[in-house]
C-alpha cells in the first residue's frame, strides 16, 4: 500500500514537474507561429486593400485626408498608439459603413461620415474600429472562420482571387462575436475619454440604429454587422455615465461643416 502511494506522488510530482518545465518554454517562438501568422497578416492586408482600392474611389481631397487624420492622430495620440499601425483609407462610396482589415488597414467610406450628425458620432465609429485592430480581432475572426491553412494559401503564389473577394466581403459584411464586440465597445469608450472626446454621441448613434434596425440595415451597412444596437447603446451609456472628464470637440465646427461639405462636391 506505502509502496502504490510513493508511486502516485511521484507520478504527481513528474506530471507538474513537466508541466512547469513546458509552461517556460516560448512555443509561439520555437514555432515561429508569430512571425508566421504576422507575415500572413501583413500580405492579406494587402490582398484585401487591393480589391477595395480596385473597385472603389479613394477619396484624396486634402482637406478631407486631414481632418480625418486629426480624428485618428489624437486618439492615437491620447491613447499612447502607435499611429503607423492605423492606416486609414476613405472610400467613396453610398453604403454607410467601416470596417477593419488585417495589418491595421481601417477602411471608411464617405457616406459614414456625411451621415454623422456630429464628429464625436464618427469618433465612435472609428475608436471601435481601431479597437478590433489594436485587440487582433481581425485575426482572430479570420482563423476562427476561415481557418490558417487557408489564410497561408491565399497569400502563396496560388491563392484563389474568389475566395479573396469573399473573405474580404465577408470582413466587411458580417459581425464580430458578440464577446468581441463587447470588448471593441469597452475599448472604444476607454479610447473616446482618454481623447476628451464625449462618447454619449456613439451611444445616440447606436439607439439612432436601433429604432428600426430592419429599415436602417437597408442604408447603413454598420448596422448589420453590428448586430443588438439598443442593447449596445445602454451598455456604452453605462460606461461613460461616471466619467468626470471636460469633453472638448478635435475639429472645430468650421471644420466639421467643411469636412462634409468637401465630400459632397
């Protein structure tokens, strides 16, 4: 019997021992799975802009690039992120919608912000956005769905053009799972007061949605890839509600009229 009990702590202590010796080793790096998956990321990026940039306008008025650039520039700036990892594309088009793709590319098109009421309801918008990408959701989406074997394929030399185009609609078109999407909200409020940028606009802009989603989804793609916006909208109130921080607005109102007055030439 002592025997059978000396056997199974040693079987004990040999199983944690091994455990422990395991949890020191670094197997993203013995892999290379890091370095892999952020290659991966970088080319997919690329491919996803490419078919973006093919079929759509990129809005290049200067007045336009920089006013969002400010929007963007502060809350990096507010928020200690590395603004070379946010790369901003406006694109012309009459679907209200932005999205995230792979390497930090934050796609926005124009009709989004000329259906802005204010900026801090774009601020909203885009503080969400960049908190899929600062958080790998994109990634993480991309694996869950499509799987890395693929993703590795669409990068090689035989990478299929349509499964491309569909992976890319489908980063555009279809939500996030809702634990993500809560993160992305957290995340955003945190980004908005850090900036001094009040987030009761976002919240507004989520009801706004809300009111008739099956009516808004005709005319604001966002909304159908951000599912439960009544809900959404109660939750960020709730974030922000004991916020002692003086909200202050980026752009001024001149601005702001110029900014969408420019995109409706």
């Amino acid at each position: 019997m002592k025997k059978i009990v000396i056997q199974g702590l040693l079987i004990v202590v040999l199983f944690f021992s091994t455990w422990f010796v395991l949890t020191q080793i670094d197997w993203m790096t013995v892999f290379n799975v890091r370095e892999v998956t952020n290659k991966t990321e970088e080319k997919l990026g690329n491919l996803f802009l490419e078919i973006y940039t093919k079929t759509e306008k990129e809005n290049k008025p200067p007045f336009v690039i920089n006013s969002i650039d400010s929007l963007v520039n502060i809350i990096c700036l507010k928020n200690g992120i590395d603004r070379n990892t946010i790369k901003v594309h406006i694109i012309e088009k009459d679907e209200i919608n932005a999205f995230a793709l792979p390497h930090g590319h934050l796609i926005i098109y124009d009709a989004l912000i000329l259906a802005s009421n204010n900026q801090e309801e774009l601020c909203g918008v885009i503080c969400h956005e960049m908190a899929h990408i600062q958080l790998h959701h994109v990634m993480k989406k991309l694996i869950k769905e499509v799987g890395l074997s693929v993703l590795l394929s669409m990068t090689s030399t035989n990478g299929g053009t349509e499964i491309i185009k569909e992976t890319a609609k489908m980063l555009s078109s279809s939500a996030f799972d809702r634990s993500l999407e809560r993160e992305a909200d957290i995340k955003a409020v945190e980004y908005m007061i850090q900036a001094n940028v009040n987030p009761e606009p976002f919240a507004n802009f989520l009801f706004q949605l809300s009111q008739d989603e099956h009516e808004a989804m005709k005319y604001f793609a966002w909304a159908s890839t951000h599912p439960d916006s009544e809900e959404r909208a109660k939750y960020v109130l709730g974030l922000c509600k004991n916020s002692t921080v003086e909200y202050e607005p980026i752009l001024s109102e001149d601005n702001w009229r110029k900014l969408k007055d420019n995109l409706m030439e």
